[in-house]
C-alpha cells in the first residue's frame, strides 16, 4: 500500500512537473499557488487592458492625422476662396470676368463639401459632427 502511495504521489509530482516544463509556466492551476495564480491572472488582466489602452492611442492618433489632413486642405481652399472674393470686389473686372471667378468659388465650395464628405476613419465621419466628441458613447 505504502508502495502504491509512492508510485501515485510521484506519478502527479512528475505529471505537474511536466505540465511546468510544456507550458513554461510556475502556475498553472490553483493547486500549484492559489495566491500566486490570483496576482497574475490580475496582472494578465491589466497588461491586457494596457494592450487595449495602447491599440485605442494608436487609432486616436490616426483618426486625429486624417482629420488634420483634410483640415489642411480646407483651409488651403479657404485661402483661395478668400483671394477670389478679394479679386471680385476689384472695380476694374468685367462681368465676365466676375462670371469666372464666381464660378471658380462655387467650385472651390464644393471641393470643401466633398472633402467633408469623403473624410472618415472606422466608418465615421470626421468633419461633419458624426464622429461625435469627447465622452460620447454613440
């Protein structure tokens, strides 16, 4: 009986050492270090959600690089459009004239308006108020 003993406690000491050695790890069940296995299943826990936190500023720093892009084109169009406007109120342009650059405005707008239409990241749109702002849970 004694022997049997043995031979069962060593067969377990041996399946629990060569569970260690295939996994690489000191725990691998509550049986090894029930404290042990509740710190680093937290602590597995948090570096998951430090991997999330990372993956989250990574997508924010894309997201806010699109944003910037397109807002820069705006503005590039918005300096145009404001030396249109400065070129038509010059007396000295005819009505044809004031025709081209009416129509160099309208298209300019437009060219903004797509912009803002085309601008999304993930599906939303960045320019037109859908992304939604800070706290926004939509």
């Amino acid at each position: 009986m004694l022997t049997a003993n043995s031979i069962n406690q060593n067969d377990r000491a041996m399946t629990s050492t060569m569970e260690r050695l295939s996994t690489g790890k000191r725990i691998n069940s509550a049986a090894d270090d029930a404290a042990g296995l509740a710190i680093a299943t937290k602590m597995t826990s948090q570096i998951r959600g430090l991997d999330q936190a990372g993956r989250n500023a990574n997508n924010a720093t894309s997201m806010v690089q699109l944003a910037d892009g397109a807002a820069e084109q705006i503005s590039n169009i918005l300096q145009r459009m404001r030396e249109i406007v400065v070129q038509a109120a010059d007396g000295s342009n005819s009505d044809s004239d004031r025709a081209v650059l009416d129509v160099e405005f309208k298209e300019a707008a437009a060219e903004i308006d797509r912009i803002v239409d085309v601008t999304e990241f993930n599906g939303k749109k960045l320019l037109n108020g859908e992304a939604g702002g800070v706290g926004d849970s939509s």
